[in-house]
C-alpha cells in the first residue's frame, strides 16, 4: 500500500471523529426545545421522534465517524498481516465490529422497526466494542513506544495506567448510577427535570455519556496520527 493512500485512510478516522461533533452540533442546534447536554442523553438527537428537524443530522455524524473508522481498520488490518508477530488482532477487530454495529444503529431500526429497542441494543454492543478496541489499542501501542526506554514491568504498568484511563468515564458512571439508584430513586430518567431539582451535574448519566465520547474522540484521533506517523508499527 502507498505511503499517501496508507496515510489518508489513517486520516478518515481524524475526519470522522471531527464531523461526528459537528453533525452533533447541527442536531443540537435544530432541536425543537432546549436541549442541555449535561441532563440529556445523545439518544435524544437520534430519535425522529424526539427531533424531527435534526436527527437526520445526528445519523449523519454516527455515519461518517463509522465509515472513517472502518477506513483506518483496514489500515491497522493490513499492518498485522504484514508484520505478524503471532499475536490476533482483537483490539483491530474488536474496533471494525464496533463501528459496523454503529452503521446498524442508524439503518437497521428504520428497516425492522419492530424490533423492540433496537436501536439501544445497537448502540450499547457499538459501544462495548469500540471501549475494547481503543483499550487494548492504546496498551500496544504504549508498550511498543516505551519498550526502548522503560524495563518490562515499568513498562507494562505504564501502558495499562494510559488505557485504563480511557475507561474511567465508564467506571465513573457506572458509580453515580449506582449511588442515584440507591440514594436518589425518586428521581426519573435524566432530563431537565434534574435541573429543575437541582440534581448535581455529576450524577447525570447524560453528562457521563458525553464526557465518554469525548474521551474516546481524544484516543481514537490519538491512535490514528500514531498509525499515519509510525507505519511500520502493527496494531493488535
């Protein structure tokens, strides 16, 4: 593969990510009341039901970021074949069927609508997948870049500290949900009703999810400019 093909199918997850937030932005700015993002879920961009005037904005960010993905995953794909070292791939494939479940969400619900919660089922494996993928991504690649510098055990102890921060958001959220359903469990599914309760910000699921995103936004542009930089590392 060309050095400049190689580095713009890289690249597609840069651009990806970059109009994922923007087509957010625009169904954002066509919701037909207020939206805050801090007490509401991304969910409720999606919907048509919800936001009529901008969900098709949002699809076209899910898309645009799944199809930028699956671009790079090629890229990383095709580094593991030519430099197999006798370990599989499951960060890479973990990644590719993170965003093929990604591209679902957005089609499938609208050609088999009876499926009950089709949509969730979608975006929560898409989610579980990409969380796999990027963590077990980031490991390699800190082990590999901090093997000349480090010993072993520094070394490994190092990378897992750096992907596991890709996971605090979750685990965070996971804590506060816990709490809200023990302490709280008068109040109802987020929304702006926890604002008008005075519901701290911090125990919003919505204000977790999109705190998660941007996280994963922030590795996955990372991972990308290492692949385009470092071409003849592979990715497993």
């Amino acid at each position: 593969m060309k050095q400049s093909v190689r580095a713009s199918l890289c690249a597609t997850a840069v651009v990806g990510v970059l109009a994922f937030w923007t087509c957010l932005g625009m169904a954002v700015r066509n919701y037909p009341a207020e939206y805050d993002w801090r007490y509401m879920t991304i969910s409720s961009l999606v919907y048509a039901d919800r936001n009529p005037d901008g969900h098709q904005w949002a699809w076209r960010g899910l898309m645009l970021c799944a199809l930028g993905g699956l671009c790079w995953t090629t890229v990383l794909l095709r580094d593991w074949r030519e430099n197999d070292d006798g370990r599989r791939p499951v960060g890479v494939w973990s990644l590719g069927v993170g965003y093929l479940c990604m591209i679902a969400c957005v089609w499938l619900p609208g050609w088999f609508p009876r499926i009950p919660r089709g949509h969730d089922l979608l975006a929560l494996l898409s989610f579980f997948c990409i969380c796999i993928g990027i963590v077990r991504l980031t490991f390699y690649v800190a082990e590999r870049t901090l093997g000349r510098r480090t010993g072993t055990s520094s070394r490994r102890l190092y990378a897992a500290l750096l992907a596991g921060m890709a996971l605090s958001p979750i685990l965070l959220a996971a804590i506060t949900q816990a709490y809200v359903s023990y302490a709280l469990p008068s109040l109802p599914w987020v929304g702006l009703a926890w604002r008008a309760r005075g519901a701290p910000v911090y125990l919003s699921f919505a204000f977790w999810e999109w705190a998660t995103c941007a996280v994963f936004s922030a590795y996955t542009v990372s991972l990308s400019l290492v692949t385009i930089r470092r071409p003849e590392r592979s990715f497993k």
